[in-house]
C-alpha cells in the first residue's frame, strides 16, 4: 500500500514528488522485525500499527530530513560500487592495492588477496518464530560502519550512543563471518554545521563531518538483547496503550535538569540571575551572596515525542505535556 501525505498543497510539486518516494526496501513478511525496530521504544514499536487507516498521516514537508539521508546513502553506494577505481587512484591509493578491492563479493571470491567492500546488504537469521533483519551501510575489511546525516546536536548530546552500538552488535550477530571486527565506526553528517562556531564552542565538531567508534556487545550478550526485547513484544502485543510501559529518559531523548538560582528567592520570576548544570554548583554560587536566595530545579525536556509515529494516541505524550516537560510551541 502505498503511503499518503498530509498537507501536500504546501510543497511545490517538483520537490513534492522526491519527497513522496520511498526506494527503502520495506520487508512486511509476518513476524519480520528489523534491526531499527528492535532499537525503538516497546510504545513506538506496538502503537501506531493500532492508528487508523488514513489518520496521523506525516507532513509531507516533514520527509525532507529522511529523504536527504536516503539519498546520501544512496550517492555513497553508487560511488563505491560504479567509481571506486577511479576515486581511490585520485586518493593517491597504489594500483595494487586498488586492484585488491572486490564490492559485494560473493563467498566463492574471497581469498587472501582480496580486500572485500560490503555496501547496503540486507541480511536475516531466525530466532524462534521471528526473522530478525537489518541493512548495514558499509563493511569494510569486517567492520561495520555507518553513515548518520543529522543535526550538530544529536552528536554533541550522544542521545543515540546507546542505540549505535546495539545497532552494530546486532549486524554482527546477523552474520559474524562477514563482521567479525569488536568496534564499529559511526560518520556523522551534519545537516545543520556551522563554519567558525568551534570558536566560542570547543565540543562543536570542527567538520561538517566527523568519524565516531563505538564498542560492539559480545554475541552472547547481543542474542540475550534480542531476546529479551521480541520477549517483550510478545507479552505486550495485546496491551491496552494506558498499561504499556513508559518510554524512559533516554528514549525520550530527555536533556538534563538545570538548577536556576534566584538572588531575589522568587522562583515564579521567568528570569533568574544564574543556571547551573548541577545542585552543587548552584550551591556554590549562592554561598557567594551568603546562602540567600533560592535555588530551582527545572527537569530537562523532552524531545523524542515530537517525532514519534505513536503520538497521535500516546498517553505519556499528554502527561508530558501537561506537566511542562515537553514543549510543543
């Protein structure tokens, strides 16, 4: 079936037709579950297959980030298959080594001599009643590695650290002989950089790109992971939303608290007269006025909620947003 878009009127139709296609191989078998899958929260993985047909539908404008991420994928991929010969001689790389290099090799080509370059191969293993699937961008010599277009705050916050080394893990466990190294390499392509901006900000990357390893679970300990989670998929599938377990801090992409001091001892003032990162140093800084005044912690706030496909029926989304924690101005 093919997706539909809301608010289709608000993009010209020479962009809206790049924005309205989808070349992402899409597995739908029964009891397939994909690697990025199994990386989302157990309310984002059960809810929106329970959104009406033709409700929720995403903005059109709003495919603009994903459809410039595929499209980066995909220029990698075409350079690499069609004109890595040529490239890696302009590099400056020797013909012998060159000539070594074999994309997408089939098993009966593999000898010592060939240095094996794998792009966007999709692999699958069976565990139990389930097909656990997952497409990796880019092996190289039996180490995984990925390409991530996004914003300069998502590195700078590490809200996905977590999840690029379960995704790695989990490619490896997907086939061990082809991905066989322990660490796994992220490239960061930021949509948003800004030349000069590491000036005033010394953990802004210096690059518009920027290379990330990350440690690979054990196999053993990425089969328990696997486990655990189609277990919980399991248990759950039925739940009423309102009985589903909470989306924690880090799925919720939540920034940490600020402690706001206020010289005056008014908190209900919108201004204070200094943040902190921490209690202690809030406490520090007050002892400066001779422990007058008062200290407020504000919880961090929430993000993960405004991009989540569950949130037209998500009760924890409410109560965030009741409470303050999560801003939809």
């Amino acid at each position: 079936m093919t997706q539909a878009y809301a608010n289709v009127g608000d993009v010209p139709l020479a962009l809206a037709v790049f924005l309205a296609s989808d070349y992402y191989d899409h597995d739908n078998t029964p009891n397939t579950i994909s690697t990025t899958t199994l990386l989302k929260p157990l309310r984002q993985i059960i809810l929106p297959a329970r959104i009406p047909a033709g409700e929720a539908m995403p903005n059109l404008a709003d495919m603009m980030n994903n459809r410039m991420g595929a499209a980066i994928h995909d220029g990698i991929e075409k350079a690499w298959v069609t004109n890595h010969g040529p490239a890696m001689a302009a590099l400056g790389l020797p013909q012998r080594v060159i000539d070594r290099v074999r994309i997408n090799p089939k098993d009966e080509e593999l000898t010592e001599d060939v240095i094996p370059i794998y792009l966007e191969q999709r692999l699958k293993r069976q565990m139990g009643k389930w097909v656990i699937t997952g497409k990796f961008d880019f092996v190289g010599e039996g180490r995984v590695q990925d390409f991530k277009s996004t914003s300069v705050w998502t590195y700078k916050n590490q809200v996905n650290a977590n999840k690029y080394t379960q995704q790695g893990s989990i490619y490896r466990w997907l086939n061990p002989k082809m991905i066989h190294q322990d660490e796994m390499d992220i490239h960061y392509i930021f949509t948003d950089w800004k030349g000069g901006m590491q000036k005033s900000d010394p953990s802004y990357p210096p690059r518009r790109f920027h290379k990330q390893t990350f440690p690979l679970m054990s196999l053993g300990e990425t089969e328990q992971f696997i486990r655990a989670k189609v277990n919980l998929i399991d248990q759950h599938m039925d739940t009423e939303e309102e009985h589903l377990p909470l989306c924690d801090a880090e799925e919720l992409w939540r920034s940490e608290p600020q402690f706001k001091y206020y010289k005056s001892g008014d908190t209900t003032k919108s201004r204070s007269t200094k943040n902190f990162e921490t209690r202690q140093e809030a406490v520090i800084f007050m002892s400066t006025y001779g422990g007058t005044g008062a200290i407020k912690e504000v919880p961090g706030q929430v993000v993960a909620c405004k991009y989540c496909p569950a949130f037209a029926i998500c009760s924890q989304k409410d109560s965030l947003i009741a409470s303050g924690d999560l801003l939809m101005g």
